[in-house]
C-alpha cells in the first residue's frame, strides 16, 4: 500500500518559518516526480512546487523566492521549507506523486490529478 504522510505544519506569525516533511512508501520513491499543493477554504487546489527525478525543481510565482523544496531519495522523503510567511499562505498543504514517465503536473484540478496524494498538514499563519 502507498503512503504519503506529511508532517510540520503548525500556527506561525507572518514572517516565521515552518519546514514540511512528507515520508513516502510502498512506492520506488526515486521514480516518481513528487509536488506540493495546498488548498485554502473555498479556493481551488493550487500547485506550490515540484521535485523531478533528479531534484530540478520549479516553483509557482506566489511561493518563488520564499520556499523551497528539496527529496532525499535515499530516505523516500520530501520537504517543504516555508519562509517569510504570509497570511495567504494559511491552507492545508499535501504531498503529491506522479510516476515519471507521466506528464508534469503543474495546473491541478484535484488531488485526482496525482497518482498518489496525503492526507495534508494544516499550515496557517496568523498574528
């Protein structure tokens, strides 16, 4: 069975830092494109930010320059770190997988979109 599970999310100040983890099995890890996306209530899923293969990563233009993502293949697992934070950055945050031999998925409907998805970390950020 293939998991995802993430972890880190908590209450920070606008300005803080948080970092996200996601550990992964029951999949080969090091095969698949791994993204987060995050999802604000009554607003749509919005990708943040994705881990080819190779650790190329790309970022949507509202987190460019404030996060970063980083794998570390050799322990299946996937970080978000999160800086400068905002208010609008408050929303539940997954962790996503698509196999690589599939299409980059950047512009998400749903979590359907991703061959395998968590059960989200809540994120939010509030003086």
């Amino acid at each position: 069975e293939v998991q995802l599970v993430e972890s880190g999310g908590g209450l920070v100040q606008p300005g803080g830092s948080l970092r996200l983890s996601c550990a992964a099995s029951g999949l080969m890890f090091g095969v698949y494109v791994m993204y987060w996306v995050r999802q604000s209530p009554g607003k749509g899923l919005e990708w943040i930010s994705t881990a080819t293969r190779i650790s190329n990563t790309y970022y949507s233009e509202s987190v460019e320059g404030r996060f970063t993502t980083s794998r570390n293949n050799a322990k299946n697992m996937l970080y978000l770190d999160l800086n400068a934070l905002k208010t609008e950055d408050t929303a539940m945050y997954y962790c996503t997988a698509t196999r690589g031999d599939r299409p980059i998925v950047q512009a998400p409907l749903s979590l359907h979109d991703y061959d395998y998805w968590g059960r989200g970390t809540q994120v939010t950020v509030s003086s």
